[in-house]
C-alpha cells in the first residue's frame, strides 16, 4: 500500500527554463521510482515557471533524495524540498505554517506529559535527522517542567518530516508539534495583538494569510479590521495584495488554479500605514501562547527571515537586503495608485519572494557573478538603472557597462567634483549592473547605436568592461579620440575551480582593448602587474599559431599607469565599548566562492566550539545561487549573528562597519578592497590574508600566512576583546581619499 502522497512528493525550485518533465524525471529516478514529474507552467505562454514538483513511489526515497543535496539539473543548482499540502497551510494567520523553510531548524513540542525528559524527546526525534538539542521549559519555583519544549536538528529537513508526519505520541500519548517562531517574529505578532502595526511589519503581516507550496492561492482570509476604513485611501486586499496576491478587486494570479474570493473573504483596505491591522484572537491557536511566553530567540540577530507566501514561495535573503525595500517600495508605488493591473501585485511579490513563478529564481544567474564590483556597501545604492546623459558641447565621453558598485562610484566622484568635470563638460552613457557576462559581450553593439554621430568629444573614458575594440571598429569616429581604458578588475587572474571553466574570450577581450586604448589605469599595483604578469600565459592557452606573447605585453605596459581608486570615508565618534562585550566581527564582501567564506565560516565554527564569545556581521551582496556555507553558517552561527545581509541603506551600513572590532578577509581574488578600507575608516582593525592586494596596502602587523594564524588571533581577540579594541592601524587613510587623488584624475583626463 502506497505512502500518503505528500510523504512521497518534493517540490523542486529554482529550476532552469529549459527544463522539462521529462529531464526533471530523469535526474530524480537516479534515487528511485518516479511516479510524476511535473514543471509548473503559465497557462498564458507555456513558459516554465522555475519550478515543478516530483513523486517518488515511496517516501523512502524522499529521503535518498533530500540526503543527497544539492542537486544540479540541466546544468543549474536547484533546491529540494519536502512538498505541503494545502491543508497544512491554511489553518493559520501565524508564521507557525509548516513550510518547509532553510532557515528553520528547531520545532516547538506542546502538551508534553510531566514525565517524559529530555532523553525521551532525542531518543524519539532522532529517527527523523540528527539532533543537536533538547531543552524543556522548566518552572524555577516548583521545578516541574512548563509542558513545552524545544528541539534542534542539524538541517532544515527532518523539521520538515516531523511536521509532515501527522501524529506524534511519545509513551503513548499524543504531542503537539509545530514549527517554532523566532524572537523577531513574536515581537511583531505582539504589536499586531496591540493593533499598532506599520511599515514593514504591516507588509510582514500581510503575507501571513495561509498557501502553500504547489502553486495554490490561500483560500483562509484575515479576519477584517476592527474599526471603521478611512475614505479616500488606495485600496489593497489585507489577503496580500502588498505582497503580490491576488486581491477580490484584481484577479491577476498566474496559478492555474486560481480562484475568486469567496465567502468571508476581505475586500478593499487600506494598506496597513498604521493600527487598521485586526487585533488577531490568541485562543484557540495551540502552542502559540507558551512560545510567546517562552521568548524563545534562536539568533540576536534583528532581522526576520522573510516568510513563505500563498504560493509557497520563501526567500531566505534577509529583511536588510535592498531586494525587499525595492519591492516595499514598489508595493506602496502600486498602492498610492489604486493596485490597478496586474503588476501592482505580481510583479512586487516577484522581487520580494520570488514569487509563485520560481522559487529562488532571480534575474542574476551563476554566469552574472564573475564580475568583480568591489565589495563595499556604500557603493551601490541609487538603483541599477540607466543614467545617459549627452550636453551638446561635452568633450569627455564616459561610458560604463557595469554600472553599478565601484564602477559606480568612481564615475559619481569624478562628476561630483566641477574641478574636474564641468557640468557641461561630459556625456555619460551606461548598462545597469546587472548580467555581467553579457555587458561584456554586447555593451559595444548597443552603445554603437546610442553614442550620437554628431558630437565634439576629445577624450573617451571606459571602464575595462567594454571591449574597447569592438566599438573602435563598429565606430572609426571614436578611433581619433583620447581613449582611457580603467581597470576595476582583471579577467586573467579570476579564480576558477578548474582551468577549463576559465573563459579565454574574456581576457582575449581585454588584451585587445588594452592595445586599442591609448592610457591604461589600473587601481592598484597588484591589478596591474597580475595583468601584465599572466598576460603570456593567457595568450599561450591558444592551441597553434600564437602572437608573440611579450611584444604585446611591453607595448601594453608602455601605457600603463596606477591611480588608487577614491574611497569615501564616514567618519563618526565610536562609542566605548565595555570590557566584557563580546568582540564584533565583520564580513563585508560579496556572497560568492572568490572571497571564500568557507575558510572564514570554519574557522567561526572551530570559535564557537571552543566555547570563545564572538559576534558576527556578514554584509555583502548575495545572489540566487549563494555557496552553500551561507545556509550552514546561519543555521550554526545562530546565537552569534547581529545582522545578515545587505544592508538596506548607507547610513545603516556605516552603522554597522562603526559597532565592529575587526573586519576579516579571506579572500582569494582583489584587486582593491574598497569594503576593507571603508571598515577601517569606521575604526576596525582589519586581517588579510597575506597575498593579492593586500600586501600592498595594510601593514604586516594586519596579514595572515595561513588560516591557522587567523584563527589564533581571532581566538586571542574573542577571549580579550580589549587587545584589538586598543591597537591602531598605522595606515594613513588619506592615501586613498579623495582630496589626495584628486588631482591625478584632473591630469588624467585633461
């Protein structure tokens, strides 16, 4: 006899847009019988929706499946998880919905008999994963335990299989077990029960109204809100339209089984700007009270995970990422304006959970991450988009295909400051930041067609993005000009884990711009002599008939020159810090396997066993596809996390660099280190490896040799805190400031 169907069936997320049933079944039958695989589709085009779900013949292989993560099909990283059917989800306006969730590892037990221990719980919940704790709420007074508990598994997946497991009895009688509600969480469902709710939790809030995960819309509303609605306000269903469902006035939902609101279901409300939320009755809703109780708090860390929505959906990117205030903003914009059409919703629930169309699914692809855009936060806030602009009498043309992070800021330096680019004096033409392998390849193509024939220009300066020569060639007009070509990076010395993953077009490209250029700049003298330096290499990786890799290596170096690139430096009085509070370590860099967080997350976790008091701040721009340590590290670091992300603006970023003590690099690619310096300006002290760029710019005193170094000190520093708090970088800020590099770019492009 055949399992129940939702302990046989996975939901698979993220897929590729190629993928069809037929090759979803054939990487899953690796693990066992496949009775039904299945890409979920728009019914309007036939396009894939960027995930599916399989069924396996018996739950047994659910597990071979889920024990074997992660899971690549068509050539594409996807995510695993254990389906839930609709009647787990819609019995609930709480975050306590058994969602199979990556950031949920522990689970809350109600009704627990008085004599079952502790044993009795990891003896019983260990034939579900591996257990890591088990703490029973006790009362100090009497000394008999409260009837709760909590348990704590290794992954996100035996959580899942407990919750989809039915019933529980432990000595033969039955528990309540539910998914446990973080600190942040209950702190917010504490001022929905005062009926003061705004911002973001009111958006929070909003997208708590059931669903599930195999593309269903909730069919469980909100109770409505107490209190008569204001006239005059934008209406948005309180059943989420804000987060992109589908309200009783706009029907634009792209499941296939989407449905009209029924009977009970809320109509038009204001969007939540202040206590219009209903005051949600706490009776009857088992095991919610004792959590709010309990004040359980699995991580110090402020920010909410961003919680599954009516279509199953999760994004475990977190609340500071600028994804999320993008899309608040996008949510309100569609409000202000009635939430008419179907993007006021779908496209907002879109970019802030990935929708119902794609679990993980984002515009960024692992191909987009090789483009080294410097880590600093503070660079890339203003938006990605497009900022041409073209005076009549502008002699200076800049052009930026990656615009966006450094690139960014470089060119909004040098426009900033009329000394050295009169208002007048320069046309700007750039590509969002986004896609990078494709700016590389086509940028010239569409800035041949943008660039106006009809111009005064004397002087052309690009990044090393563009393939320079590929627009000389497409425009001879522009061959004349002055043509500066600025090195950010470098595609000769970019990591790759095998040698035949390097693309040689992307160096080959460069090389060639570098001898159609006439003034090369790079940022530091590391970019430019790993240039020069792999530069013969690069060239002999061609199979036969090779150019004489030397003679164009001296040609290229003949033009050369190294400008640093201007960090901006926000300076503010750091607090003192008591002697006993645990030191604060910061991460600042991009989510990605060039910076290697592996090496630096092990050697937190060698921290954390050994019993050291640490924080940690990991900042950075994440991607759809992140190394998979981030989810293990924020699953161990739990206790130690203060924020996790992005930082949703420069000021908080700068916040946060000021609260930190020692700012960390275990990077194995740059050329700069804008995010380092930034940190050392707010008064970190800062430890490199002791290779690539680093050497050029920190003391000896601030590199490691090997990770054992960085672990010792790390430890020294966690057990006295005031040791680094005490020491002073001798590194003069202001060779990178600015005021100090100023005048070498007016000579540049004058």
């Amino acid at each position: 006899m055949w399992a129940p169907i939702h302990m046989r069936k996975i939901f698979v997320g993220g897929i590729d847009y190629t993928t069809t049933d037929d090759s979803l079944k054939e990487h899953f039958s690796t693990w066992g019988e496949v009775v039904d695989a299945v890409v979920m589709k728009d019914l309007s085009n036939n396009r894939s929706r960027g995930f599916g779900f399989v069924t396996f013949m018996s739950p047994d292989h659910v597990d071979d499946v889920q024990k074997a993560r992660p899971h690549k099909v068509d050539g594409r990283l996807v995510e695993t998880k254990r389906a839930v059917p609709r009647s787990d989800t819609n019995n609930t306006v709480l975050p306590t919905t058994n969602h199979p969730d990556a950031t949920h590892t522990r689970i809350f037990i109600g009704g627990l008999p008085q004599d079952v221990k502790e044993d009795d719980l990891e003896s019983y919940f260990k034939a579900f994963g591996r257990v890591t704790c088990v703490n029973i709420m006790y009362d100090k007074q009497s000394g008999r335990h409260r009837g709760f508990a909590f348990v704590d598994f290794n992954d996100y997946d035996p959580v899942d299989k407990v919750l989809l497991t039915r019933n529980h009895t432990i000595k033969g009688r039955p528990i309540d077990v539910k998914k446990a509600i973080s600190k942040s969480d209950i702190s917010k469902i504490k001022s929905l029960m005062t009926g003061v709710v705004g911002g973001a939790e009111a958006n929070f809030l909003a997208g708590l109204g059931g669903g599930s995960n195999d593309g269903t819309p909730a069919s469980t509303p909100l109770p409505p809100p107490i209190g008569p609605i204001p006239s005059g306000v934008a209406a948005a269903a309180i059943n989420g339209a804000t987060l992109g469902r589908s309200s009783a006035n706009n029907i634009t939902n792209n499941s296939a089984n989407t449905t009209l609101p029924g009977p009970g279901m809320v109509g038009g409300v204001p969007t939540l700007p202040h206590p219009f939320f209903p005051r949600m009755p706490m009776a009857g809703l088992p095991g919610f009270s004792a959590q709010l109780r309990s004040g359980w708090q699995y991580s110090v860390s402020g920010n909410a995970e961003v919680l599954r929505n009516t279509a199953g959906a999760v994004s475990t990117r977190p609340s500071g990422a600028p994804i999320l205030a993008a899309a608040a903003a996008a949510a309100a914009a569609a409000a202000a304006g009635g939430g008419g059409g179907g993007g006021g919703g779908g496209g907002v629930n879109t970019a802030l959970l990935g929708g119902g169309d794609s679990d993980g699914e984002s515009e960024a692809s692992a191909e987009d991450q090789v483009m080294d855009t410097e880590d600093g936060g503070s660079e890339a806030w203003g938006g990605p988009g497009v900022e041409d602009t073209c005076p009549p009498s502008a002699s200076l043309l800049i052009i930026e295909p990656f615009y966006g992070g450094s690139h960014k800021q470089l060119i909004t330096s040098l426009r900033s400051d009329e000394s050295v680019i009169g208002n007048e004096a320069a046309a700007l033409f750039t590509l969002p930041s986004k896609k990078w392998h494709w700016r590389a390849r086509t940028a010239a193509l569409y800035f041949f067609q943008k660039i106006p024939f009809a111009h005064e220009f004397k002087t052309l300066f690009a990044s090393s993005t563009l393939n320079l020569c590929e627009l000389i060639g497409l425009r001879p007009d522009l061959g004349s000009l002055r043509k500066i070509l600025y090195f950010h990076e470098n595609q000769l010395v970019y990591p790759v884990r095998k040698q035949k993953d390097r693309d040689f077009q992307y160096g080959y490209n460069q090389i060639l711009s570098c001898l159609v250029a006439d003034v090369l700049v790079f940022n530091s003298q590391y970019n430019y002599e790993s240039f020069l330096r792999e530069l013969p290499r690069h060239l002999k990786l061609q199979p036969d008939h090779r150019a004489d890799p030397h003679s164009i290596a001296q040609t290229i170096r003949d033009k050369c020159q190294v400008i640093y690139f201007p960090v901006n430096i926000s300076h503010k009085t750091r607090s003192p810090k008591d002697a006993l509070e645990p030191l604060q370590i910061i991460w600042p860099h991009r989510w990605e396997h060039d910076k290697d967080p592996t090496t630096f997350f092990q050697v937190l976790f060698q921290l954390a066993e050994g019993g050291l008091n640490f924080r940690v701040c990991v900042l950075g721009q994440s991607y759809s596809e992140n190394p998979p340590i981030f989810s293990e590290a924020r699953q161990r670091l739990a206790n130690f996390i203060t924020h996790w992300g992005y930082a949703e603006s420069k000021e908080k970023y700068w916040e946060l660099l000021h609260s930190g003590d020692v700012v960390v690099s275990t990077a194995h690619h740059e050329f700069f280190g804008v995010a380092m310096l930034e940190a050392v300006g707010a008064g970190c002290f800062p430890i490199c490896p002791n290779r690539l760029v680093y050497p050029e710019i920190f003391p000896q005193e601030c590199l490691y040799n090997t990770t054992q170094q960085l672990q010792k000190s790390l430890a020294q520093w966690c057990a006295r805190p005031q040791l680094v708090r005490s020491k002073k970088v001798n590194l003069d800020l202001n060779t990178f400031s600015w005021a100090t590099l100023k005048q070498r770019y007016v000579e540049l492009l004058s």
